[in-house]
C-alpha cells in the first residue's frame, strides 16, 4: 500500500484543493413569455410561466 513518507504541507495541501471550491456565475436564459432573465428548468419568478403555461399566478 502506498503510504507518503513525508506529510504533506498545508501549502502543497490547499493547492490541491483549490480547484474545487471554485464558484461559477449560474446561467442564465430569456423567459419564453416576458423575456426577463431566468434561471433555466425553473419558474419565471417575474410572470409565473414555465414552458409557455403559467404555473403560479404572480400579482403586480
């Protein structure tokens, strides 16, 4: 079994890890109905449609 001989440092450590804390900017796409950004797969919070059928009703 392969054991280090050596511990690895926090630097060495964190630099490994850095990659996957990386946070990404969430997509974004045109609302079929209003054309207001949305988050995709999800309900327009501006007019309540999803796939061109209104699904909440939104007051205002």
């Amino acid at each position: 079994m392969a054991v280090p001989k050596r511990k690895s440092s926090k630097a060495r450590k964190n630099k490994r890890r850095s990659n996957v804390w990386k946070i990404k900017a969430p997509a974004f796409c045109k609302c079929t109905h209003c054309g207001e950004l949305k988050v995709p797969h999800q309900v327009c919070s501006n007019c309540g449609y999803y796939k061109d059928r209104e699904v909440v009703k939104v007051e205002g």
